[in-house]
C-alpha cells in the first residue's frame, strides 16, 4: 500500500534524519520519532541527575526538546494527503 506524506510533514521529518518512501507505514514512522523523542527526554534526565543541567532549568530544556516534535502533537492520518 502506498502512503502520501504531507509535504511540511516530510520536511520536518527530514530534519530528524527521517525519510519515509510512499511504502513506509505512517505508524512505524510515527513510532520512530516517538523513540526518538524519548530518548532525548531521558538524556535530558540523566544530565539532570548528573548536575549538568540545573533543577531550575529543567523544564525549559524539556519546553525545548518538545518544541522539536511538533508532529507528535497530531494523530497519524494528520500526516497523509487526502
């Protein structure tokens, strides 16, 4: 089956290293930007603990990290072409 990315969608992907071919599933893709964007909120965690960060900057850095994942904010078929 053949998949059409919104355009502002693939050029958001790409900047996370991501490009999806019209046979990439939109939930594999959706669950790889998930992953990634856990990963950094748990590196941001464990600088936390290692006294790299402090407490009181946290959330900004958190606030930040989210910002770079806009598309998670939208459900998977928000993504296709219609």
């Amino acid at each position: 089956m053949e998949h059409r990315y919104k355009q502002e969608v693939l050029d958001h992907l790409v900047t996370h290293g991501v490009r999806p071919t019209r046979v990439s599933s939109p939930e594999l893709v959706h669950g790889f930007i998930a992953d990634l964007y856990r990963y950094e909120l748990r590196r941001l965690r464990d600088r936390l603990l290692r006294r790299e960060i402090l407490k009181s900057d946290y959330y900004d850095h958190v606030v930040e990290v989210r910002r770079r994942y806009p598309l998670l904010a939208l459900k998977v078929w928000q993504w296709m072409e219609p």
